[in-house]
C-alpha cells in the first residue's frame, strides 16, 4: 500500500480536511483500506457502512462510480416501500 498515492489523489481531488471515502466492495481492497487509515482525518468506508453522521461529520466526500450506483440503487428500493 502506497500512502503517497492516496495522498496525490486526494490533492488532486482538492480533498484537504476531513474526508471520507466510500467504495464499493469492487473498488475497495487491502492496499485503499491500509493506505487510507494512515492518514490524518481520512475516513474509509463501504457504501452499505454510509450513515447521516459520518457524512455530516467531514469537510469532502469521495464517493466511487460503483458506490454511487448501488446506493442510488438502495434509495429507489426504499421509494418504493
């Protein structure tokens, strides 16, 4: 796991402060896990992990394609009930 590329990401994403980072189980592996939690006031999560208080609670959201699919996919189901 390569922190300093976590890192070059997240500038590149203009993501300084708090962030959170939610994946999809596609997207997330040993190497995204490890490399974000050694950085300071970087959160890691899976889209099913998503709540209110985590989302309130940081400065920049990053959310992968594939996470935003199957939580757009959660939130139709739930329109429907």
């Amino acid at each position: 796991p390569k922190t300093k590329n976590m890192v070059a990401s997240l500038q590149a994403l203009n993501s300084t402060g708090k962030t959170l980072i939610v994946m999809s189980e596609e997207t997330m592996n040993d190497n995204a896990i490890l490399s974000a939690l050694n950085i300071p006031n970087v959160g890691i999560l899976y889209f099913f992990e998503i709540n209110v208080y985590d989302v309130m609670n940081c400065e920049k959201l990053v959310i992968t394609k594939q996470a935003t699919k199957f939580i757009e996919e959660v939130l139709e189901d739930g329109k429907e009930g």
